[in-house]
C-alpha cells in the first residue's frame, strides 16, 4: 500500500506539475535551492521543466547547480529558449561557458544569440543578475529572500506576474514599513519607464532625460523582465552618447577613440574627408563663375569670409538645436513646418541685427555704399537659410532613415558655403554699377 501511495503521490505531482505550473513554481520557490533540486529530480525531466523554468531566474540557477549535470542539461534544452537564457544570464562567464558547452551545438547557439545583445543595444547595458518579486509574495517572504541574496545598493524591487512580464515597482522604504503578511501588491508602484533589450542606447539616454530615474527596467519584446540599467550604467550612456553625436557630426567614426590606432582612424574618418573635399570644391566652383566680379573688385574677396562664416555659424546653431530636440523627442518629423518657420524668423531677425553691425564695419573700412548694402543683403539672405538649412538637414536624415547626427555638419558647411557665396557674389554682379 505505501508503494501504492507513493506512486499515486508521485503521479498527482506530475499531474499539477503539467496543469499548474506558475502554482507548482510559487509552492517551490518557499523552499531552500536542494530541496527544490530533490522534488524535481524525482520527476522526469519532460514533468520538471514546467515548474523549473517559472521560477525566478536566480532561484532556477541554483537548482540547476544542485542537480546532477545530465539532469541539468536537458532542463536547459527542453525549456523555453528565453526562460534559459534568463537562468544561464545569473551565472558567471566560466559557469556559463561550461553550460553551454554541455548542451547540444544547436541549442548552445540559439541561447548564445539570447544572450548576445547587438552593440549599444539595452540589453548590453543592463545588470542581468537581478531578482525579480511576484505581487502574491508577502513582505515577510521578500525581506527573507532579500537577506539570503545580500544584494548591497538597492533602490526598489521589480515586480512580476505569473508569466514574468514586469508589472511595476516596490520601493525599498515601502517594503521596510509595511506589515510582514502584506503582500507585495499592495504596496506595487507604478512604472516610471521601460526599455526595450533591443532599443538602442540613444532611447535610453532620452529616457534618461525626460525621466528622474535611477534604475531602469528592461523586458523582452514580450514584456518579460530581464534586467536592469543601473544608475552608473545610464550616466555612461549619456556620456558616450554626447560623445558619440560630437564625433559623428563632424564625419569621425562612433566606433573611433582617442588612442584608436592611425591606420582605424584613416579608415574611418578619410571617405568623410573626401566628401567634404567634393563638397568644397563646389563651393570653389561659385566662387569661379564669378571670377571676373572678384578681379574687378578685389574688396569682394576680403569680405567673403565674413559672409560665410556668419552664415555657416548660424546654420549650426540651428542644427544644435534641431538635434537636441530630435534626440530629446521634444519635435519630431510632423512638427517639420513650424521647426522651418521658426528657424526662418531667427535667421533673418539675427540676419537684419548682424548686417547692421557689419553695414557699420565695412562703411568705416571702405566708406562704399554699394558694398554696405551688398554685403547687409547677402548677410541677410545667407543667414536666413543657414537656418533654414540647420534644421532641414537633420530632419531629411531621420526622414531617410539615417542617424541625423552623421556627418550632418559636413553637409551644412556645404550649404552654408554654396548660398553665402552665391548671396554675396550674385549680388554684387547685379549692384556692380553702385561699385564703381
């Protein structure tokens, strides 16, 4: 009878195991790493995988070095291709790596690309190795469990469903005033952001921005929990996005650094060099069509610089600030028309009030009337459109599907260059008569 019994016993687990796993996982998780292991064990591997892979993953890792290694093995090949990533993600690199190589040469390279997030991606920035709570555990239960983690610095406790889809947040003040039997879904706080495993580093330094957050979650595209950026991770990325956008403005590689070797940094940054080239050599162009303009009146060539310059420093300070509002979200490509408006009433406001200044220069330098409203003309008409072009730029690239921080400095020099020359020269061929 005893036999009997423990066969019926056996096959009833079995039976809640296959229909009840989230319950099955919740009674397991009450009990120390070895115990878990010893109840697992005693199933099949197919009966043990449904409760295993829904425990918290640091939890599902130490059973899994409880148990014996062939056992543990095909946990790992039988259950959900993400629910073992999570797991092999808690161990150490040479842990991981002796894992791996266990498992057969298929499932080892499916879990690698798992666990392989692309470059600049969330999910290479985020800490894998957190533990997430259930909303039906107790306060009691979660300090316990917190005690035997000994995780130092944490802020709050990121919470979970049944399925492991993230559900919102406790903060550590809450959970150490609440009564033990409370459970935690009484004390659940909303969300203040999310981030995507694969969302790239520039969405998660505008989180960053618009939120005061010093953890951010991560999930899956199904909304599972699978990590967390921490504060010194978030304050990196913004770092290295500041720094990226700096350099891929002006054409240098996101990829180069400051002791990157010579022959990287040519490679990366000559192709740039030579656009540029081409682009200036169409701006010499203008310059040649109105060759016979400049030997006639050889002031023409002294004043040219100021022209582009004032120009091409105004088109940039538009193109700042169109990029810090495409990054910060604060615009995006519908609102193009009024960015356009906007950015055509400065140039040609700051155009008006630099003319002004620079009438006032040339007159006492030339005492030339003709040259005076030649060049308050081209001063004008070059810096209305530097804007305009300092915005357009940008919002072309994005449109285009392009990161609008590269090289966009390259092409609005062109601009800038192109139409200041073009102002200033076209003008004073027509106004010649008032040079003479």
């Amino acid at each position: 009878m005893n036999a009997l019994a423990a066969a019926a016993a056996l096959a009833l687990d079995r039976r809640y195991f296959a229909d009840f796993p989230h319950e099955a996982a919740r009674q397991l998780e009450s009990l120390p790493a070895g115990e878990i292991a010893a109840v697992l064990a005693s199933h099949p591997v197919s009966a043990a995988v449904r409760p295993w892979q829904r425990l918290a993953p640091d939890i599902a890792r130490a059973v899994l070095a409880e148990l014996e290694p062939d056992f543990g093995r095909r946990l790992l090949s039988e259950a959900a291709p993400a629910a073992s990533a999570a797991v092999l993600a808690q161990s150490d690199a040479a842990e991981r790596e002796r894992l791996l190589a266990s498992l057969d040469p298929s499932v080892a390279r499916e879990l690698c690309d798992l666990l392989a997030y692309p470059e600049n991606a969330a999910g290479r920035l985020m800490d894998p190795v957190i533990s997430p709570v259930r909303a039906d555990h107790s306060v009691g239960e979660t300090l316990v469990r917190l005690r035997q983690l000994k995780r130092r610095g944490l802020r709050e406790l990121f919470v979970i469903d049944h399925d492991g889809r993230l559900t919102g947040r406790v903060e550590i003040q809450d959970l150490a005033i609440a009564e033990a039997a409370t459970q935690l879904g009484a004390i659940v706080r909303p969300l203040l952001a999310v981030a995507k495993e694969l969302d790239p580093r520039e969405d998660v330094v505008a989180i960053l921005q618009q939120q005061p957050i010093t953890e951010l979650p991560v999930v899956s595209a199904e909304g599972h929990f699978v990590g967390v950026i921490r504060h010194a991770a978030l304050i990196s990325a913004l770092e290295q996005e500041t720094s990226v956008d700096m350099q891929t403005m002006v054409g240098a590689s996101r990829d180069e650094r400051a002791l990157s070797g010579s022959l990287f940094a040519v490679r990366k940054r000559l192709p740039w060099l030579q656009l540029n080239l081409l682009t200036a050599f169409m701006a010499a162009s203008i310059v040649g069509v109105f060759e016979s303009t400049i030997a006639r009146f050889t002031a023409l060539a002294v004043l040219m610089p100021v022209v582009a310059g004032q120009s091409g420093n105004a088109g940039q300070q538009a193109l700042a600030v169109t990029m810090r509002g495409l990054v910060l979200r604060e615009v995006s490509l519908r609102q193009w028309p009024r960015l356009l408006w906007k950015e055509a009433g400065a140039g040609f406001i700051n155009g008006l009030a630099v003319a002004l200044t620079t009438s006032l220069g040339v007159w006492i330098w030339s005492r030339s009337a003709g040259l005076v409203a030649i060049i308050a003309s081209a001063m004008v008409i070059s810096m209305s459109i530097a804007c305009i072009a300092g915005a357009m730029v940008p919002i072309v690239m994005r449109r285009f599907g392009q990161d609008p921080a590269t090289a966009s400095s390259i092409f609005l020099t062109t601009v800038t260059d192109v139409t200041g020359f073009l102002s200033f020269l076209g003008i004073a061929t027509l106004l010649s008569g008032m040079l003479q």
